[in-house]
C-alpha cells in the first residue's frame, strides 16, 4: 500500500515545483503588461564587470566539474583549522562531553550561514560516527529548522539515525545578546569540550569565545566577517579566515563536485591578480585609464 | 528523490531569478524576483512559530521530568509568555505596542538593561583576549604586539604629547598594511561567496536534503 501511494505520488513530483513557478509568474505577467511603457536600459551597465566576472568563474568551474568528473584528483592544501574539527570531536567523545557548534547569529539568507550550516553537516557525521552528541543553539527558527535537518540527515547518512536528538537543536532568541547568554549558559552548564563557531558573528564573537576558553574548550572558529576575526584569532585554538570557512565543507566532503568550486576560486583569483597588476602597470604608465579602472572595480 | 529534487529546483528556480534580476531591468523579472523575495518575508516570518514551539517542547519536557536546572527553564518559559502575553494584550486594547505600552515598558527597563550589561562585558573580555594575544611568542606575534601598541598610543591624547609622528605612524598602519591585508581578505571572501553561491544554486551541495 505505501509502495504505491509512494508511486503515485511520484508520478506527481513536478506538480508542486510547477504550481510554485505558475504562482510566482502569473503576478507579474500581469504587472509586466500594465507597466510595458516605462523606457529604460534591459541591462544594468554598471553591473558589466560582475558578469564578466561571474562569466569567467563559471567557466572555470565547469572545467573543473567536467574534469572531476573524468576521475582526475584535485589537490587541496591541508588547511590545520579544518583537521582539528576532528581531534576536537575525537576529544568531546573521549571525555563524554558535547560537542557546541554555533552557526552564527543571521538569518538564512546569509551566505555564511548557508557556509556555516554546509560545515554542520559534516562536524554532524563526524559526531555520529564516534557516538559523541552535538549541541546547536541558534538565534533563528528557519537556521534551527534547517540545522534540525542537516543533523538529522548527517547522523542518519553516518548509519546512526537512532543517536540523533532533537532536542539538542535549539532555538534561543532572535535578542542578539539573549542569544549569547544562552549559548554562555550552555558552554557553564553542559561543559562541552569542543566549540565549532562557523558563521556570521558581530560583537558577540568575542563573548562566546572567551567564555569557551574560560571553561577550558578546544575552539574552531570560521567567519568572513572581518572585524570579528582578530577576536576569534585571539580567543580561539584555530581560525578559519573567510576563504578558508567557505572552503571547509568542501575540504571535509572530498567530493570532487564540491571540490571543483574550490579550484575554480583558485583559478580566477590569479586572473584577478593578473588583472590587478596590470591595472596598476597601466594606471602609472597612462593615468587618464583610472577611470576606466575604476569601472572595472 | 521527489524530497531532493522538488526543493533544488525550487532553488534553481529562486537563484536563477535573483541573478537575472541584478544583470536585467526587464519588468517581469523584477516582478518574479520581488514576489519571490515577498514569499521568503512570509517564510520568515511564519517560521518563528517553530521556534517558540521548540522552546516550549525543550523546556517543558525538562520541567516535567525535574531534570537538571529545570527551575531556570521555568523563568525562561514564564519570560517569554509574559512578554508573549502583555504584547497582545497591549494590541488588543491600545492597537499597538508603540511608545507608553506596557510591552514597551518591558522592554525599555528589563530587556535593554539587560542587553547593554552583557555588551559592556565586551570591555573586560577585549582585556583578557588582549593580554594573550599580545604575549610576544614568536617573530608574528611581537610584530603584531609591537603595531597594536603603536596603534593605541597613536589613537590616544597620549600618543600625540609625547610625539606628532605617533598619531601619523598610528594612521599609516591603519591605511596601508592593514588596509591592503583587508582587501585580501575581501577578494578571497568574495570569491568563496560565489563558489558557495554556485554550489547551492546548483544543488551540488545540498546538507539539509536526503542523499547528500
């Protein structure tokens, strides 16, 4: 009975998707026809540089995903942050203690969070393959929804979904600092010996990780937010600085798919070098070209 | 597979016309874009009632079982129902929670109060995080120890009685190597946003879905 419930109900899976871009077009289909006389420019003139530059990184990425996916092996260099996750978790689980993995204090719709929340996972599937526990305090009920499932998924990806708890996903407060003093309470109360701070940070940053090295745990921290780093950097045993948080989930998937990306960021940062060094020969050798820089940056 | 690949298209779907809408001024794609962006406001906003309900099944269950620090969780609840509590109460009768409400009250001389001495608490711990960082190491760390110390004599009435060079020492490492390493840092950044943008739009990393 539930095999074909499930097949019927597959013979459906586009209907949603198709109701959702029906729903989301018809609105403005609308709207489009009454407002058919304003005259201006299709393209954003300003926004040229962006596309060629997101032009040249696709292409980049493509290659790489062509390339993975023949079988060639990419080379990623080892990043210390990155292998003391492990040795923190293999810690938590020697002690009996928790792990604390903080995904920073934005929405969803932040990039670092969706970062943050990528490194999750896989902390998560460490977790559950050494029978340790996480704990995820988060400021955010849509995070704490999708960290719910990211751990859940992970712990049942690692053969261990009968080890996952929910309760240890938990929602605090939308209050900044509400949220800090949760996260404080936990680090005092249920001692955990590994902190994982991966994501958007502002002035708690540095709140949360000195209170994590006063009770004596291993600190990994990753942000892009670059005027909490020094704190972290200060505060904490391993720092991921913003390139490297965005490269930690790849690095921990070795999936070749994932890890094309990492190569394709690689590869266009020496365009941009190039690009910035010619820039600099030419604004000296012929100054009324500023502008043209300017544009391009 | 309808769990995976109904929400990467969705995804697909979302991102393709938020890029769309930065690159083009074409009515239609600004309308989709702006009903999208509409539709993740409701979301949002719908999704806090996950939250409280979270609250209420992790705290309550604790209380009922008397497990450890269960009275703490007791004020938490009460705090937040109270707070729950009076903001309706205030729409319900006044219309609005705006200047000279009870909800306003509350959150004027409990919560404010209470935010402001846990950020002053930043003061001490900025001491302490200092007092480790600044311990001269390794080669790194007395060059930091030593550009720190200049910054903070240049940045202080100090600084410029006992020398004029020190403000202008002080201005110059701001604005040119911490400048520069910030700037580094920025275009590294930049380019791990995409690479991360591109992984998700693409459903190639996907951590909160089946099968990954």
């Amino acid at each position: 009975m539930g095999s074909e419930r499930r097949k019927a109900l597959s013979r459906y899976r586009y209907f949603l998707p198709l109701i959702f871009v029906v729903f989301c077009i018809s609105r403005p289909l609308t709207i489009a026809g009454e407002t058919e006389t304003a005259k201006e420019a299709v393209f954003h003139r300003e926004h040229l540089n962006v596309l060629v530059a997101l032009i040249v990184f696709c292409a980049f990425f493509f290659y790489f995903l062509f390339r993975s996916r023949k079988g060639r092996a990419l080379y990623l260099r080892k990043i210390p942050g990155i292998r003391a996750i492990e040795e923190a978790v293999g810690r938590a689980t020697e002690m009996g203690k928790p792990v604390l993995f903080v995904p920073g204090i934005d929405d969803i719709d932040e990039i670092q969070t969706l970062a943050g929340i990528a490194i999750l996972s896989h902390v998560a599937r460490i977790v559950a393959r050494y029978d340790s526990s996480i704990i995820v305090p988060t400021r955010k009920s849509i995070v704490m929804t999708v960290c719910e499932e990211t751990v859940k998924e992970s712990f049942t990806a690692a053969g261990r979904p009968d080890a996952y708890r929910g309760d240890n996903i938990r929602y605090l407060s939308d209050d900044q600092f509400a949220y800090t003093v949760g996260v404080d309470g936990i680090m005092l109360r249920e001692k955990p010996v590994a902190n994982i701070y991966m994501g958007a940070f502002y002035a708690e940053s540095l709140i949360l990780s000195e209170t994590g090295f006063s009770s004596g745990a291993i600190q990994v921290a990753g942000t892009a937010s670059l005027s909490q780093l020094p704190f972290f950097i200060a505060a904490c045993d391993y720092t991921l600085i913003a390139e490297e948080f965005y490269a930690a989930s790849a690095y921990l998937s070795k999936d070749p798919k994932v890890l094309s990306s990492i190569k394709a960021s690689d590869y266009f940062k020496i365009v941009t070098i190039l690009v910035l060094v010619a820039g600099i020969i030419l604004v000296n050798v012929k100054p009324e070209w500023v502008e043209m820089f300017k544009f391009w940056f | 597979m309808l769990q995976v690949r109904v929400p990467i298209l969705i995804t697909i779907f979302v991102g393709v016309f938020m890029i769309l809408k930065f690159f083009f001024h074409v009515p239609f794609i600004k309308g989709v874009a702006d009903e999208l962006e509409q539709w993740c406001l409701v979301a949002f906003a719908m999704a806090i009632v996950l939250g409280v309900a979270n609250i209420l099944r992790i705290n309550l269950r604790v209380v009922m079982k008397r497990r450890k620090d269960w009275p703490y969780k007791i004020v938490l609840v009460f705090s937040m129902l109270v707070m729950a509590g009076v903001g309706l109460f205030d729409l319900i009768t006044r219309g609005d929670v705006s200047v000279g409400s009870r909800f306003q009250y509350l959150f004027e001389y409990i919560l404010t109060p209470l935010s402001a001495t846990v950020f002053a608490l930043l003061a001490f711990y900025i001491s302490s995080a200092a007092f480790r960082a600044f311990r001269a190491r390794n080669i790194r760390a007395a060059l930091l120890l030593i550009s720190a110390s200049l910054v903070m004599i240049g940045r202080v009435p100090l600084g410029a009685a006992i020398s004029g060079t020190l403000p202008k020492l002080a201005d110059w490492i701001m604005a040119v190597p911490n400048t520069a390493g910030q700037r580094g840092l920025i275009i590294g950044a930049a380019m791990g946003v995409i690479a991360t943008g591109l992984r998700i739009i693409f459903g190639i990393e996907r951590p909160y879905l089946k099968g990954e």
